[in-house]
C-alpha cells in the first residue's frame, strides 16, 4: 500500500512550519486586539502556515495547489481581518458582519480547502523532474510548440471575426487563442534556448492586447502561473517570500492605477504605445502617492473579497433562503452542456445571480463574483458550506494530482496545467467560472491529444525515448 503525503513534506516539517506559524501570528496579535476572536486569530495563523510551506515546498515542486491556497488566505482571511481595523473609506465595501460571524465560518472553510486540495496528492509525484533538468525540445516537439503560438496569436488576431464569436462558439476560440502559453510554456519548462524571448513576447502582447479594455485580471493569473513556475525550475525557497512581496506590493499599486486608467481610457481612442505610455504614466503616479501618503483601507478593497463573502452571510438565510445546491447545479451543467444546445443556461458573472445573494446591484458592465466559498454558504450554510469547500478543493487536487503524473515522465505537462487549471487560481470567481473553463478547456486539450498523433508524440514520451533523440 502506498503512503500518502498530503502536504509534499514529512510530518515533523510540518509539525515546525505549524510552530514557526504561531511565533508569526503572535506578531499581529497586537494589531488584532480588538478584534482578536479565536476564528481570527486561527485564520492568521492559517494564512502564516501557508506562507511558510509554500517557501519551503517552492524548490522541491512546482506550488500550484499551495498558491491557490496562499490566494484564497490573503482575499478571504488577511485582507478582510486588516479591513476590520482599517475600513475603506466607501462603506459600499465595508465588511457586513461581526468578526465572530465571518470568520467562525471562513476560517474552517479556508482549512477545509487546504485538505482537500492536498488530499489526493502522493509524495512521489510531486517531488523534482530531475530526469528532465538538462532536457531540451526536440526539433519537431518545437515545430508543435511553435504551432501553438502562431495558432494562438493567429486566432486572437481574427477571433472578432470568427462565426459564433458572440455565441456559443466564442469561449472555445479564446481556449485556442490559449493554445500560445502551452507552447511558451513547454519552452520555459525544458529551458530550451528561445524560452525567453518566447515567453516575453507572448506577456507583452497580451497586455498590450487587454490594455484596450483595461481589464487585466488574466494577465495577473497568467503572470502568477508564470512566477510559481521560475520559481520551480530556479529551485528559489527563501528568496520566494522577498519576491512575494514584492509582487503583493506592485500588484496592489495596479489595482488602484487600473481604475484611474480605465476612466481615462474612456475618454478617446488611442494607439497601443499610447494606452501603454499612459497606464505607465499613471502606475508612477500612483506609486508615489504611496510613499508619501498610503490609505490601507482603500488599498486593501482589491485584495479583500471577504466584503462580498459578508454581504452574503448577511443576506443568506435572513433575507434570502439558501439555495440548497441550485447554483452548482446550474454550474455543472453549464460546463457540460455549450451555450448553442442550452442557450437558458447560467451566465459566467451573472449580475443578476450576484444581486440575488448580497443584494446589492451592479452598474452596467460591472462584474462581480460570489466566489466559491461565499457561494457554498449560500447553498449549504456553515457545516455544508465547509464540508462543500472540501469537495472543491478535492477536485482541484485531483486534476493537479493527474497533471504531476504526467509531469514525472514529461516535465512539458506542466505546460497543460495552466491551461486547463488557471481559473482555480482566481479566488473571486464562482463555481460555474471556474467548473467552465475546467471542463471546456480539458476537452480541447484532449481533443487535439486524440487527433493530431504529432502533438500525442510529444507528450507522451517515455524517458528513455527523449534521452536517446538528445544524446
């Protein structure tokens, strides 16, 4: 029988990340003072023993399912712990319950995640791809790699063109315009020369592309993929949490100058080089207005998904009734059944289903999410919300588990796993966005495994066969 580890490390490391875990969380506790419930106090504790096996874990295996989790502490329990303390100036954005009542929920949920997410992960097929450390693509996987790219850009060139773009058919041709990363990606994995001219090109012209509409939310998941994945192959441990700081810090600087450049950007048509000079403009402004003078309370709306999981705790059950397992029926057949043969089907980022369970109504064009956790309370309460997060998170883990698989006999899967698992990333988003880009993106990958044998040979390849075409 084979043992299970559910956190990529032994017992007594974790036994010492657990203690390290409580010497952190005693930092803050003169910050929470006020407010220091045993639920809050547990969930920054919870936030610390990530963090740390994260660190710890990041030079030993790619940290996918650790950054989900690092994600969903710092938007579910952090950011909404410190948002007591330091309120936004917009009350629109204030948490809506007691901490006792938010957190006695969250906290648990938060866990419950956590161990489900590693449940079905085994030790040896997360440890390091060292049989493919001096890898490198052969000439036809980067013919195929190649393809993918030039597919990819191709498609987003003429995607608005496309029959069906505006219908059913419109998610399938952002899928494939995806089909780029999986290419850049098997470069960066094998660290075949030209990875980094790939992987420049393809960031840059994503955002160029997005600085049209000024919504940057999956350059940030693309990026993140990005930064966990250097930090596998760099084998970084220690250096991992200056960076992640780092990054916390210039991502929340975005936040605040996206929403100043999007009310620019509605003001006139203007060139790329144009958007990109000014976005620039306004991120040095913004960053200077946070040396001199920072408002944490309004920095932290962008990080802090837990007003939204409040409202809803507020809202559900004394104004509106628990759905009882509704929204995720609904979520599971919108990722089975495509838009063109189920055209009543749920809306990804349905205003209206928002509305429904916080009460609140968005203005035009504004989208807004539950999350998985806020909508696993407002299906099941408490205990079955909780008991729902593990089932979530055990689904999660499972893909990922399938993926590391695969990786241990080709490190060039790691190159799928964003691809079919970015969404999970993203801790704002309901059950239906995540479920549907899961399965819709999956079977596209699956699909093209099936019918192009030249792209089947890449993948899967046996080591002995790929040592044999570099020796």
């Amino acid at each position: 029988m084979k043992k299970f580890n559910y956190s990529g490390m032994s017992f007594l490391e974790l036994i010492m990340i657990a203690f390290v875990s409580v010497g952190a969380t005693f930092l803050f506790a003169p910050i929470f003072k006020q407010y220091g419930t045993f639920w809050l106090c547990f969930g920054l504790w919870l936030t610390c023993f990530v963090f740390i096996h994260l660190c710890v874990l990041a030079s030993r295996c790619l940290i996918m399912p650790e950054f989900i989790c690092f994600v969903a502490c710092i938007n579910w329990l952090l950011a909404p712990a410190l948002s007591y303390i330091y309120p936004p100036n917009f009350s629109l954005y204030a948490m809506s319950v007691s901490p006792e009542d938010y957190f006695s929920y969250v906290t648990p949920a938060v866990i419950a995640l956590w161990i489900g997410i590693h449940t079905p992960l085994r030790l040896q097929s997360r440890g390091s791809d060292s049989t493919f450390e001096n890898l490198k693509l052969s000439r036809h996987d980067r013919m195929i790699m190649d393809c993918f790219i030039i597919v990819g850009f191709f498609t987003q060139l003429i995607r608005s063109y496309l029959p069906g773009n505006q219908s059913g058919l419109g998610f399938l041709y952002y899928v494939i315009e995806e089909l780029r990363f999986v290419g850049a990606f098997s470069y960066l994995f094998t660290r075949t020369k030209g990875w980094v001219l790939r992987i420049s090109l393809i960031y840059i012209l994503f955002f160029i592309q997005l600085s049209a509409g000024g919504v940057f939310y999956e350059f940030i998941l693309w990026a993140g993929y990005l930064f966990i994945s250097i930090a596998y192959i760099r084998r970084w441990r220690w250096r991992l949490t200056i960076y992640l700081v780092i990054l916390i810090i210039l991502v929340t600087v975005f936040n605040s100058a996206k929403v100043e450049y999007r009310s620019q950007l509605s003001s006139g048509q203007l060139k790329w080089h144009q958007r990109i000079e000014m976005l620039g403009n306004i991120y040095i402004s913004q960053f200077k207005k946070r040396i001199e003078r920072s408002d944490l309370g309004d920095d932290l709306v962008r990080w802090n998904q837990g007003w939204i999981i409040s409202r809803v705790i507020y809202v559900v059950p004394r104004e509106e009734p628990f759905a009882l397992g509704k929204t995720i029926q609904d979520a599971i057949v919108a990722a089975i059944y495509p838009r063109i043969f189920k055209s009543d089907k749920v809306e990804i980022g349905s205003q209206s289903f928002f509305a429904q369970y916080t009460h609140l109504n968005l203005s035009s064009g504004t989208s807004m999410a539950l999350s998985s956790v806020g909508e696993m309370y407002a299906n099941f309460g408490r205990l079955g919300g909780t008991i729902a997060m593990y089932l979530y998170g055990f689904l999660i883990g499972f893909i990922f588990s399938r993926f590391a698989r695969l990786a241990k006999k080709n490190i060039m899967w790691w190159a799928w796993a964003p691809f079919v698992m970015l969404t999970t990333l993203e801790a704002e988003w309901n059950v239906a966005d995540v479920l549907n880009h899961v399965t819709k993106s999956l079977l596209v990958m699956l699909v093209l495994l099936f019918f192009i044998p030249a792209m089947r040979s890449s993948f899967f390849k046996r080591p002995a066969k790929l040592e044999n075409e570099h020796s």
